[in-house]
C-alpha cells in the first residue's frame, strides 16, 4: 500500500463529496429546510470513504502529520454530519445553520491538512 496513492485517492473521494456538501448547504441557506436524502447519504457515503482509507493507513503504514491532522479534522466533521443527518434530516427538522458552518468550517480545514500532504509527499 503507497501511503501517496491513499492521499490522493482520500483527496479525490472528498473532492466530490464537498461539491455535495456545497450543494447542500447552497439549498439550505437559500430558504429550504432540507437537502434530498440522496444527495445527504451520497455524501456521508463518500465522505466515510475517505476517512475510513485515511484511518487505516494511519494505523497501518503511516501517513504525514498534516495528514493525520487532517483525519482529526474529518472524524470532527463527521461528527456533526451525523448529529444534522440524525437528530434533523431524519426526523424532518429544519437543519441548524450554524451547525452546518461548522460541520463545513472544520472539513474544509482538514481538506486543506491533506492537501498540503498530498503534495508534500513523495510520490
């Protein structure tokens, strides 16, 4: 396992799942109470994806501090995923704005932990 190829391959996972979660957010602040379902559960999907390769390779071969900075700042994001998905897009509530700005806020930080892995890897 190249613990490069984990750092891009988790970029890459993440790049696609915050375009969903901008989406989301986008119809959100523009008035509606709730995103799709689909669009929540292809995000959360993607998102556990990444973090769940960057938490093995940690435990497994090692990855750089940034990015083990960076999946402290996902398992936080995540974090606040599940309390929006569960105690407000389930239960058909209103999901709280300022929840969402930090569910972004810290993702969006750990994006950028792990970019700055990525390319200052070698690979």
């Amino acid at each position: 396992m190249e613990p490069h190829l984990i750092l891009v391959t988790s970029a890459l996972l993440l790049a696609v799942a915050a375009v969903g979660g901008a989406t989301m957010a986008v119809i959100r602040f523009s008035g509606k109470p709730q995103p799709p379902t689909w669009l929540a559960m292809l995000h959360g999907f993607l998102s556990a994806a990444a973090v769940t390769l960057l938490a093995y390779a940690t435990f497994t071969v090692g990855l750089p501090l940034l990015a083990n900075g960076a999946l402290v700042l996902f398992l936080i994001a995540a974090a606040g995923g599940v309390v929006l998905n569960l105690n407000y897009h389930w239960k058909l509530l209103p999901l709280p704005k300022a929840l969402i700005v930090v569910h972004a806020a810290a993702a969006v930080l750990g994006f950028l932990l792990l970019l700055g892995a990525v390319f200052s890897s070698p690979g």
